[in-house]
C-alpha cells in the first residue's frame, strides 16, 4: 500500500490539475450556467465515472500501452478534440426551449445525455490521461506490494479529491446561471463556442507537437 507522504504529495499534484480549469472544468460550467445545479452535479458524476476508466487503464497496465505508442496517444487526443468541436457545434446547432412544463420524462433523457457526454468528456480528456499516464506511475513502488492495487488507490483518491472541486465549481456556476436563465440562448451559443475553441485549440496543440516531434 502506498505510504501516507506519498498519498498526502499525490494529493497536492492532484489538486493542482483539478483546480486549474480543463476540459472538464469547462464542460461541467457551461452544463451548471446553462441547465442549473442537477445538470451541472450530474455532468460532475459522469466527469468521474470516465476518470475511473483511466484508473481502470492505469491498474492493469494499460497506461504502458499508450506511453509506448505516440501515435495511438496522439489519436486519442485528436479524438478528444474532435469530440468538444463536436458537442460546440450541437449546442449551438440546439434551439433554445422553455422548460416550463417540459415532460419529465424529457428532463430525465436530458440529464442522462449531460451524464453521458461527461463520461466520454473525461474519457478522452488529453489532460486527465496526460496525468495518469505521466504522474501517477511516479509514485507507484513495486516494492510495496501489489502495483494495480496502489495505482486503485492513488486513483481513487483523484476522483475523490475530483468530485469536491467540481462540485464546487457546478454549485458556483449553477448560482450565476440562476442570473441567466432568461438568456438562454445566448448561454448556449457562449457554450458551443467554448467547445468549438476549446477542441480547436487542443487539436492545434496536437499538431504542433506533432510537428516539432
């Protein structure tokens, strides 16, 4: 098991990540001002069960894989890019409706796609993958024990530690939304337009350091 100084320095790397605001962040905020607290709280639950898959893949070893194939890591970035341009282009795509007796039936689709989209957000999130497959394994120590156990461990703790800020970060957002509610549309619009710049702007990081490599 890992010691309590390596879970304590874990944490504070973690923490780091998590506060600095990515594509998770972003994602989680503009669910939270466009939608309210369910959606944003919501989107927060599928953030992290798509951080369990990289925990997943860092357990049993996955993460080697990728670290020894520049061009599938690549593609998987690429591919997390293409996703937020993706999800830009539907909001804004989307026209905006009153939800004053909207079936509930709808609102509950509704919050499983804003859950869903979060899991793949964070499954092909490049920055969250960048930190379980760079980060975590530095304080991995074979002779402590089981190495999948200690990656579990160290993993948990970042999705721990993950659930508290992004909650605290749909929770303000959600507030302010509350102030937005009768602009709607314009929320919408400033949502894609994020997630449009956000997925260019990460697949022109990509082709650049494919450039220079």
């Amino acid at each position: 098991m890992p010691t309590l100084s390596s879970l304590l320095v874990f944490a504070g790397a973690a923490l780091v990540l998590l506060i600095v605001p990515g594509p998770a962040v972003v994602y989680i905020t503009t669910r939270s001002v466009a939608q309210g607290r369910a959606a944003g709280l919501t989107s927060v639950l599928g953030i992290h069960t798509g951080s369990m898959v990289h925990v997943a893949a860092a357990a049993l070893g996955l993460s080697a894989l990728l670290v020894s194939s520049a061009t599938t890591f690549h593609t998987v970035k690429y591919a997390g890019a293409a996703y937020l341009v993706w999800l830009g282009v539907q909001s804004l795509r989307r026209r905006t409706h009153d939800d004053d007796g909207a079936d509930p039936d709808l609102k509950t689709r509704s919050l499983r796609s804003v859950y869903l989209q979060g899991v793949f957000v964070n499954i092909l999130n490049p920055k969250t993958a960048l930190f379980f497959l760079a980060f975590l394994p530095q304080f991995v120590d074979p002779a402590r024990g089981s190495v999948a156990l200690q990656a579990l461990v160290f993993g948990l703790l970042f999705i721990l530690l993950g659930i508290v800020t992004d909650g605290a970060y749909a929770l303000a957002s959600a507030a302010l939304g509350e102030r937005l509610r009768r602009r709607a549309r314009a929320t919408k619009r400033a949502a894609g337009v994020v997630y449009v710049g956000l997925g260019l702007l990460l697949a022109k990081e990509q082709f650049t350091s494919a450039s220079n490599s």
